[in-house]
C-alpha cells in the first residue's frame, strides 16, 4: 500500500523543523551546558585546550568558594528586594493607566494613548543624565531608591501589553457591575484584574527578568558593595578574580539559578506574554 504523497510531504516537512529546531537549541545551549562545565572544573582544567567537557574530579567546592568570596547574600537581597517592588509598582500602575485606556471614554484617550506609545521609541541612554541629576537632587544616588521608585509610575510597554488584554474582556461585564453599584475602581478590582490573570502573570515575569539582569542602572547609581545587585556584584567578581575562571563560572551560575527556576515555573505566563504583544491580544 502506497502513502499518501501529500502526508509523506508533511512529515517530512515537520521533520524537517524540528531538526532545525533541535539544532538551534543546542546551538544556544553550548554556553550554558561550558558554564556549567567550567564551574566544577579545576583552575587548569578551566584553562586546557581543546575544552575538556566532563570535567575530571567534579569540583563541587567551586560553588562555596564563589559564594564566599564575595556577599552575595547580601546581593541576591538587593536583587530580590528591588525585583519584588518593580513588580509591585508595574503591575498596580500599568493596570490601572490600561484600565483607564481600555475601559473609560473620554477625550483624546486615543492620542493620550499614542503619546504613552511614543515613549517607547526613547533610548534609554538620553535619560540617563537627567534621571542622574535628578537622583542627585533627590539625595538618592548610593541607593536602591533610583531602581524602584520609577517603576510605581507606570511603563509604555506593560501599558501597551495589559490594555491589549483589558479590550478583549466583554464590555457588559462593567454594565452588569454597574447595575449592581459598582464604580469603577470596583470594577477594576472584582471584575477585570481576576479575569486578567495570564497578562498580569506575564507583566510579572517580564518585570522580575528586567529587574533581576539590570546592569547599567545598578552601574550607574550604586557606589557601595552593600547595594549591590547580583548583576554589579558578579562585574565585581571578575574584575576580583579575573583568571580564576571555574570560581567566575560557578558564581554566574549561582546568579543564572534564580531567574532559570522563575522561569521553568512561569514559563506558560512568558509565552502567554509574548503572544499577548502579537495578534492573541491585540484588539482594536
């Protein structure tokens, strides 16, 4: 019995893709799987060439040593602290200004709109001088105020993300709770947030992976060792022990640990966020 030329067509067709597929995962997975293999690695093991992959013993002191050399107890303190807030600022903000965007009526909402979209075009290397100065007027440089306060106001592209998500919710939903006397925070609170989980689990891992790879921010306003962030503390690291490879390996993984499990955990909110930017929550 013959197969169908078109199914076989199909088949090899989506054999095909995942084959490239395949490939390109373990493209980008070579980094990864050297610094992984690299922190359990010896000093001369690190430095060998050709790369010895498993490394011979497994030098799982690495880990402690890279812990203590530096505090990163205190910095996974900062990065945690700073990451919990952003998330906390952006998710109160950005859903009320969407709310505001996607439910009420008033004029030039559209334009309103289009100004908070043009934000996004902004490099952020333009603000950094009168972001700095600010901080400075502010008596807030040498702390961790710069990286949070400013994410209690909103951002274009959460904003954006979480608006798009507001529309799709039917509009008799605020007609039913407004026969019932609700206003419109009320509506907000009991009817829309509820409803918007998934986007507003997406505006949380994208907000905390911000947070937690920020580098220039911390650069820029932090001084002392013990604001650093995980991101500013491992800089340090290298600068510290710059051909003690195997020990700067295992401290980045050390940092990489946190964001991979955060991840691994939210990953169908992070796909569903990347969809919601595409035309799944793009409405009107």
């Amino acid at each position: 019995m013959m197969a169908n030329p078109s199914k076989l067509m199909r088949g090899l067709g989506r054999g095909v893709i995942y084959a490239l597929l395949a490939l390109g995962a373990f493209v980008i997975l070579i980094p990864f799987a050297w610094t992984l293999s690299t922190a359990l690695k010896t000093p001369q093991q690190a430095l060998m060439y050709p790369p010895v992959w498993i490394p011979e013993p497994v030098v799982w002191k690495n880990f402690v040593d890279a812990w203590n050399a530096m505090p990163f107890a205190t910095f996974y303190r900062n990065s945690l602290l700073i990451a919990g807030l952003n998330i906390v600022g952006q998710v109160l903000s950005c859903s009320l200004v969407a709310y505001g965007f996607a439910r009420l009526r008033f004029p030039g909402r559209d334009a309103l709109f289009l100004v908070v979209l043009s934000t996004l075009m902004i490099p952020f290397q333009i603000l950094i001088i009168p972001r700095f100065i600010l901080f400075k007027e502010l008596g807030w440089l040498d702390s961790l105020l710069p990286l949070i306060v400013p994410n209690f106001f909103g951002g274009a592209f959460n904003i954006f993300l979480l608006r798009q998500y507001f529309m799709t919710i039917p509009l008799e939903l605020d007609d039913a709770a407004k026969m019932d006397g609700c206003g419109h925070l009320g509506i907000y609170w009991r009817i829309i947030l509820p409803l918007a989980k998934p986007a507003l689990g997406a505006v949380m891992v994208f907000e905390f992976l911000e947070s937690w790879d920020d580098f220039l921010g911390p650069l820029i306003y932090i001084s002392s060792t013990k604001n650093y962030t995980v991101a500013l503390g491992l800089a340090a690291f290298r600068n510290d022990y710059f051909m003690e490879w195997n020990l700067f390996m295992a401290a980045t993984a050390v940092a990489m640990a946190l964001p991979l499990i955060i991840f691994f955990i939210a990953q169908k909110y992070f796909i569903q966020g990347v969809a919601l930017t595409g035309s799944g929550g793009v409405k009107g």
